[in-house]
C-alpha cells in the first residue's frame, strides 16, 4: 500500500493499514480531530486520537482517581482509624535517610 492512504468516511482502519501510513492517520487524528481506530483480524485492538482527547480522558480518569480516594480516606476515618502513619517514621523504621538525595 502506498501512503496516500484517504480518509472519506474511514474511523476503522486495520493496524497494518495503518502502519502502512502511519503519518496520514496522525495527520488525520491531529488536524481533522478525529478518532482513528485500529483493528485487527476484525477487532478493535487500539485508538488514535487527537490529544484534546486523550487530554480529556486523562482529567476524568484523575478525577475519578481522586473521588475513589476521598471515598476510602472518609470510610477509613469514620471507622476510627488513625489518619496514617507519618512518612519520618516509617522512613526511622526502614533505615532511610530523608535528607540524603
């Protein structure tokens, strides 16, 4: 296949294909903000998409991250537990110098 790979109506392309023109399919995610996907033997195996995505997928998987985490501290809390143990002791305990670089 040559590289003048076109992208009329494309969003599925299989791998080969597109590594056969790998430069387009970025051009095409980058430039025209689309969604690429890839298959392969007729499955969807990856996704190359434009980085406002990616960048967005990032911020909801961070703040899901931090509500689960806000989630189990409260649940740790209301349980009585101590709020945790402070990061000179445990480093006392295992030997580890904190000033040395």
């Amino acid at each position: 296949m040559d590289n003048a790979l076109t992208f009329s109506d494309v969003e599925a392309i299989t791998a080969e294909s597109a590594g056969d023109a790998f430069g387009a399919v970025i051009d095409h995610a980058a430039d025209d903000k689309a969604r690429v996907l890839l298959t392969r033997d007729g499955k969807a195996v990856a996704a190359i998409v434009p980085i406002e995505d990616y960048d967005a997928l990032e911020a909801i998987e961070d703040a899901h991250d931090a509500k689960l985490a806000g989630e189990a501290i409260a649940a740790w809390e209301a349980a009585g537990r101590p709020r945790g143990i402070p990061l000179a002791d445990v480093a006392r305990e295992l030997g580890i110098d904190l000033d040395t670089p």
